[in-house]
C-alpha cells in the first residue's frame, strides 16, 4: 500500500494508473492469503496452549479439593489451599509465555534470513594490492553467467568498454544490464569467461582496489531516515563540504539539493522520501 502511494507520481505521469490498481489488487489479494494461512499456522498453537494451561489448572484444582475433602485436616487444608493460590500464578505466566510463542516463530523466521546472507561465503581474494593498472578500459571475454543453476542470464558475452569514454548499455527490462554492471564490480563471479580492468583479472584485485577504482550509482540505490549530509558521509564519514558539494556537482544534483530550503541538512525518510520541506 505504502509502495502504490508513493508509487503515485511516476503512474499518473505514464498514464498507468489502471494497471497501477491492477497490481495494487493482486497485492492485496495475495496479501489477504498470506494472512489466512498465516492465521491457520499461528491460531490452532495458541489456543491448544491456552486449553491445555486452562485444563490443567482446572485439574489441579479438581485435585486439591478432592485431598482437601478426602483428608479434612485443617493444618493440611490452609497448606493445600496455598499450593492451590501458587499453582494459579504459575499457571498465569505459562500462559503469558505462550502467547509469546507465534512471535518468537516470527521473528525467529526473520533471524534465520538474517543468519543466511551473514552466513554466505566471500569470493576468494587477494590481500596484497596488484601494481596499478596502466589504463582502465573493461574488457569482457566470452563472459556466462546466471543467478540459479540452469538459468543463463547471460551467455558468450565479449565486449570493450575503452576507457576515458562512455559506453551505453541499451537493452530491454531485464535483459542482463544491471547484472554486467555487478559482474564488472565483482558482486558475483562469471560461471565461465573472465572480465579485466586494464587487462588484469578482477579476481586478482584485493576488494579494496576493486572497488577504490569503481563508482557505480546503482538504479535502486537506497536513503536511510537522516539528513542528506547523513547519507552522503555514510561513504566518507571524513568528507568535508567542499567535498561533498563536488560530488553533488558530479553526481548533477547540486541543482536539487539548492532548491530545498535546508539544502544538505533536509531530512530524508527511509527508502529517500523527502520529509519536512
Ligand atoms: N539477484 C538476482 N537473483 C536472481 N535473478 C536475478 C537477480 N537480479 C536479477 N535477476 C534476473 O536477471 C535478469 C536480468 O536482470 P537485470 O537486473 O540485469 O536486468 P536489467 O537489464 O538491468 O533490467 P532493468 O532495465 O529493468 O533495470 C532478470 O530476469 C532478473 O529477474
Ligand atoms: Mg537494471
């Protein structure tokens, strides 16, 4: 929902408004099952645990009194119907823990992403810095590769990219562009084929010199909630503002960052929402 609303300007401008309620339909369609299944998983615990809490105190209870009767000592009964006041406390938090339980499955769900990238292995690199290339044109040789087993994303590809120049990538949605820019930044390794800078091998670059002779402004870049100085140190928390004003100028945002009355220090929500004009 949050998605369609802010979705807003960019469907009215291409006149996708229709096909915008369309997705925003089956969205919440899938939504509205996830949230039954989601029910019929967490329901049927928690309400075994609260009837087994419930029986069980009720048997205890059946059972003191049963003793309390049988025996019809005083001293024996006052002990009895202390044990019985106990039980009843105890009884309340065993309850309350078990309410707890569909959250801990939730978040342990969560936990378990979290673990999966954290637990993902490194590409193997160097530690030692290569000498510095002599020029930093790209070169791509018979370069394979897909994200699953069995599906090529892409296939036999050999291109120049000669430096000092601009090379467009022109293609269809979805047709390998991005995925050539993260091969070249070494996010993934081809299945087969290899890429060079100035004719050393990205695999024989430490990561800090890879990346200290890359810049890549990604399509789906992200803003945390902060200022727009905030998000901008995040890559140099050592930059002063003379520094940052050249990147703005690099970047060609100087002109959008003038226009908003607290420039750099206008606050951005998460995911880069101006807030608080
Ligand atoms: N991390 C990923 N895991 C699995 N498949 C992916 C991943 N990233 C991209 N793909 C798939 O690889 C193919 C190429 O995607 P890519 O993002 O490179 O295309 P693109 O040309 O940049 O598209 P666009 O013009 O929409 O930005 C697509 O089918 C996409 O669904
Ligand atoms: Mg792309």
């Amino acid at each position: 929902m949050v998605e369609f609303a802010q979705s807003q300007p960019v469907l009215r401008t291409y006149g996708k408004t229709a096909q915008g309620y369309r997705q925003f339909d089956q969205a919440l369609v899938a939504q509205s099952r996830a949230a039954r299944r989601q029910l019929w998983l967490v329901l049927p615990p928690l309400l075994l645990n609260t009837w087994l809490g419930q029986l069980a105190l009720m048997a205890l209870m059946a059972g003191i009194t049963w003793l309390v009767v049988m025996e019809g000592d005083a001293a024996q009964q006052t002990t009895l119907f202390a044990l019985l006041v106990l039980v009843s406390r105890v009884i309340d938090h065993l309850s309350e823990v078990a309410s707890y339980s569909s959250g801990i499955r939730m978040a342990s769900a969560q936990m378990e992403a979290a673990e999966n990238v954290l637990s993902q292995m490194s590409l193997p690199a160097p530690t030692d810095p290569v000498p510095l290339p002599q020029h930093y044109g790209i070169e791509l040789c018979d370069v394979t590769f897909g994200y699953q087993r069995g599906v090529r994303v892409l296939q036999n590809v050999s291109a120049t990219l000669p430096a000092n120049s601009m090379t467009a990538v022109v293609g269809a949605s979805g047709s390998w562009k991005t995925t050539l820019t993260k091969l070249i930044a070494r996010f993934f390794d081809p299945d087969s084929g290899g890429i060079a800078i100035g004719g050393v091998n990205v695999k024989d670059f430490p990561v800090v010199q890879h990346m200290s002779m890359i810049s890549q402004v990604f399509q789906d870049n992200y803003l945390f909630s902060g200022t727009l100085r905030e998000n901008l140190l995040m890559g140099n928390p050592a930059a002063d503002d003379d520094t940052l004003r050249n990147v703005l100028k690099l970047e060609r945002l100087n002109e959008v960052v003038q226009r908003l009355p607290l420039g750099l220090d206008s606050r951005v929500g998460e995911g880069g929402i101006v807030v608080g004009w």
